[in-house]
C-alpha cells in the first residue's frame, strides 16, 4: 500500500446524540465514541474539527475537547450559531446581545476553537427559523469573526443571491472562509471563489453526475474535505459510487470497516448510515479520480489548503 494519506476532517458533528448511542432520544446501544475517534486515526484522520451548532452545542464542544485525553492537537471546535437555531438569539434569557457575547467569550476562550461557525442561511429549512431573523444573526457572526480574527465556517442552502451578497458585503471583516457541504450550482461554485472562499466537499456534494461535474472545477487551491459525520455517508446509490472501484481492500478497510445496523450493534463495528471521520478516504478518492489526480498528491494539496485556513494550534 502507498505511504498512508493524512486528513483534517474540517466538518464533524461529533457532539450528535448518535455517537453516544441515542437516536431520536432513545438509547439504542453503548456510547462508543471512543472507539469512532480510534477508527479515525486509524484511518489517517489526524485533525477533525467538531461542528458548533449553536452556544450550547459550541459549549458541549470545548469541554468534551478539553476533557478528553488524547485530544490535543487531534480535536479542535468551531464557535457559532447555525441558520436553523438563529431565533436562540432572541429567546435567550438576557436578549440578543448576551448570546452574542456568550459567543464571543466561548471564541477567545479557548485555544481549540479555530473558526466561527457554523454560520450562513438556510432557506430550505425555513419552518425553523425565518429568512429575515437567519440574516440578521448570519450579519452579527461576521463580526464575531472579525473580533477574533478566525476564519467562518460557513452554510449555504437554496438561498438565491442573498448568502453571496451578505457574505459579499462582510467580506472585508474575515481573511478566511469555507463554504462547507457544498452542494450548488457551477455558477454558485465560481462566484463564491471570486471571492476568495474555500469549498468544503461531502458525500452530499458528491450524490449527482452534476454535483460531480461541480467538484471537478473548484480550483485546486480552494479545496476542502469533510464527512459532516454522522450526516452525508456515500451511498451506493449515489453517483460517487462508481469511483470508489480503485480503492484497494487494505483501505476499503480502514475507509469503510465493518457495519452493522444499529438494531445489532457490535461494538468495535461502524453503525450503518451513520457516517463516521474515517471515511474522509472515501471522500478523498472520490474527488481525486473526478478530478483525474493521484490521491495521495490530492491529499498533501487540500493538507495544505486547510492548514493555510485554520492554522490549528499543534
């Protein structure tokens, strides 16, 4: 096997109930997170950065960071508030302001946190939140960021012009930012690199032949991995199937080990559709043979990439 590839997964949902055991609030089997990061490194995963979802969730992030022993320069946080949660900032006890600063503490409180986010619009899910209350917190992050001077992990969904020009109009209060779990249009693609964004890529911006096509144009020095795990698994039924053939048993191992339903978990097994940080090979190989690139070059590339963004703390 070829010397072994290395990845930050930049986008892990690591604080999900599913990775204690719990789906949809009832115990199913054992918490095994533990063993999730051990196939994670494992696999190669030498970086993965916990999704903050929210101040509770970004909370929830640092101390289980911060409490784990092999966590550091391993496990790091984004601080932020995701489009879905934004009316939080208007239920909180002490008005909007206060979240904003309870934010803005968790951010510069700690030395794992490496972007704000995850911040953006989401008008596919507007039964959550309204357009006009997700833009008036989307606008409030940017100022987060630029207070902290970390790069934005950012989320974009079906929102038009208006994710572009918002993040257009801030665009000078950060130096970086990732539009991650991307999954728009080539046009969408190339404005957001006119403005100097990164791409983050999943197993949903790799479902379709288009999406495909998409990811086969994003300019090498703009380019991101991620799992978005326990979300955005690739499935056989997705077009990025077809491109896994190359993948040798050895990494086929590593990449996708053993599964079992959640109804028959085993511990030491993955948890059917419930994606994992060490399937980010997966990912890798999928975009490298799109793209017609060897893997483990496209690996020390988006290294690069993503090290030059968010410069976590060794």
């Amino acid at each position: 096997m070829q010397r072994m590839m290395r990845f930050i997964d930049i986008g892990a949902n690591m604080t999900d109930p599913m990775f204690r055991g719990l789906y949809r609030g009832k115990q199913s089997h054992a918490d095994d997170l533990p063993l999730v990061l051990k196939r994670a490194r494992d696999a190669g995963v030498e970086k993965i950065f916990i999704t903050g979802t929210n101040l509770e969730d970004s909370k929830e992030a640092i101390e289980a960071i911060e409490s784990y022993n092999d966590a550091k320069g391993f496990l790091y946080s984004t601080v932020g508030c995701h489009p879905t949660r934004c009316t939080e900032f208007e239920e909180y006890k002490d008005g909007p302001q206060a979240y904003y600063d309870e934010l803005l503490k968790l951010a510069t409180s700690s030395k794992v946190v490496v972007a704000i986010g995850e911040c953006g619009l989401d008008y596919d899910r507007l039964h959550f939140c309204p357009k006009e209350t997700q833009q008036k917190y989307f606008q409030m992050q940017f100022d987060l960021a630029e207070k902290t001077k970390l790069p934005m992990f950012l989320h974009n969904r079906n929102t038009g012009d208006d994710f572009y020009e918002l993040v257009k109009a801030n665009r000078h209060k950060f130096k970086y930012g990732v539009v991650h779990s991307f999954t728009g249009s080539l046009e969408e693609m190339k404005k957001l690199v006119e403005l100097d964004l990164h791409i983050g890529v999943n197993g949903c911006s790799l479902k379709t032949e288009e999406n495909l096509q998409v990811v086969k144009e994003i300019p090498e020095d703009k380019l991101m991995i991620e799992t978005d795990a326990p979300w955005c698994d690739i499935r056989p039924t997705h077009a990025s199937f077809a491109h896994l053939k190359n993948v040798t048993a050895a990494e086929m191992a590593l990449y996708s080990p053993p599964s079992k339903k959640k109804e028959k978990f085993e511990m030491g097994c993955m948890v059917k559709s419930r994606n994992e940080p060490c399937t980010m090979g997966l990912v890798l190989h999928v975009v490298a043979s799109v793209r017609n690139i060897d893997p483990l070059e496209l690996s020390q590339t988006i290294w690069k990439n993503t090290c030059q963004v968010f410069q976590p703390e060794e």
